[in-house]
C-alpha cells in the first residue's frame, strides 16, 4: 500500500511475484529436506537467526555474473520509482534461498569436523556463494526457469533439476568445507578444494565446458550438466 500511487500496478505485481517465487522454493525446501511432519516452532528457531543476520549480506557475497544481475534487477527496480532500499532487498530475494542450505553446512560442518574447528555461517555462506559464481550455478537455473512449460510433466522436470542444482552445491559446500581451515580466504579454500579431487573434477569440467559452449540448454543439455556437476561432490 505505501506504493500505491508511487510504481505501477506492473511493476508492484512483479516484486509480488518475485516474494512468491521465493516463498515457494523455501516452502518445498522444507518439505523435501527436513523431516515430517515439520516442527514449524523447531524450525523457525533453528533458520530465523542466520537468515535473519546473513540476508543484508547476500548483495556483499555474490561475485561476477550473480552480482551483476542483482544489480541490473535493482537498477530496473529503481528506475521504475521503487526507493532503493527495497529495490535492493526485492532484487536479492531469490538469491537468499540458499541461505537454507547456508544453515544446515555449517550445522553438518561444525559437527563432522568438531568444536576446536568451529565452521560460522558466514564463513559458509562466503564459500557457498563464491562457488555458486565459480561453478557457474546462476546460469545453469537461469536456463532450467527458460525451459518449456507445456503441462505438469515440464514443470515437474524444472523442479527436479533446480532440486539437483542446489544439492549439488550443498554438497561441494560441505565437502570444501571439510578439507579447509576456518581462516583460510574463501579462493585458497575452493582451490584447495579444486587440488583434492582434480582427477574427477576434471572430467566433469571438460563436459560442462564443452555445454557451456552449446549456446542455449534444453532439457538433456541441462540433465547432463546437472549430472556432472552432482559428480563433482564426493
């Protein structure tokens, strides 16, 4: 209501739309990854004070592509009369879904590796989104939200690999996490990363780059990409 007058209908049907394609993704997150029936008190507790302390962070953590198009979707905002501050925020919805996952690595990592080791989820959300840039995971969902949508089967195939996208990056999340020390810079860590497991990583990076080069993915381009980046994670 306090932008009524203020940006067009379109424009503020565009921001809604952008809150439910995020309430969405997180809605099914909790259905598929946490047990149920849900403990919804449990686990607002358990998620509310990371998102809550790391979302302003997002814009600082992205890099590259994911960083520019957070700031072309904000400038657009901008441009259509939103006040900054909230063109911001709308602009980097979709990009704090992972803070989800953010929680639960540093939650996994803290415990595998032991108290003396302790893993923030800042120093997780710094690696998980500088692999997201690295591993090139934006334009991987870009093209899974570009492919058609026909019927129930097509969506059903989109949800599937933008489910397989994420938990890839989980899992490679998890796995730097488990060979790096909590000071180490978050590029040393990825390379170190990169070092420990170059002969698979290699084979997957000679497939994923001859995709890159195809232009446009289509469904199997997609599946066959999303298959080599899960066999990157141990």
């Amino acid at each position: 209501e306090a932008l009524d007058n203020v940006v067009s209908t379109d424009v503020a049907d565009r921001m809604v739309l952008e809150t439910r394609r995020l309430l969405d993704r997180a809605a099914r997150w909790w259905l598929s990854s946490r047990p149920q029936p849900l403990a919804v008190g449990a686990e607002i507790n358990r998620f509310s004070g990371v998102v809550r302390a790391l979302q302003p962070k997002v814009p600082e953590l992205l890099r590259g592509e994911e960083l520019d198009v957070l700031n072309a979707r904000r400038d657009e905002l901008i441009a259509d009369g939103v006040p900054e501050d909230l063109a911001g925020r709308v602009a980097a919805l979709l990009f704090t879904y992972g803070l989800l996952d953010v929680t639960e690595v540093a939650e996994l990592a803290e415990q595998e590796i032991g108290v003396d080791r302790e893993r923030s989820p800042l120093e997780t959300a710094e690696l998980y989104y500088a692999l997201s840039e690295h591993l090139g995971i934006n334009r991987m969902l870009t093209s899974v939200t570009a492919l058609e949508r026909g019927n129930r089967w097509h969506a059903l195939a989109r949800l599937a690999l933008r489910d397989d996208i994420y938990l890839s990056l989980r899992a490679i999340t998890l796995d730097a996490l488990r060979i790096s020390d909590p000071g180490d810079p978050v590029d040393a860590k990825i390379e170190q990363w990169e070092r420990a497991n170059s002969s698979r990583l290699a084979r997957a990076r000679v497939a994923l780059d001859d995709i890159a080069r195809v232009g446009k993915l289509d469904l199997a381009t997609l599946s066959v990409a999303t298959r080599q980046l899960r066999s990157m994670a141990r």
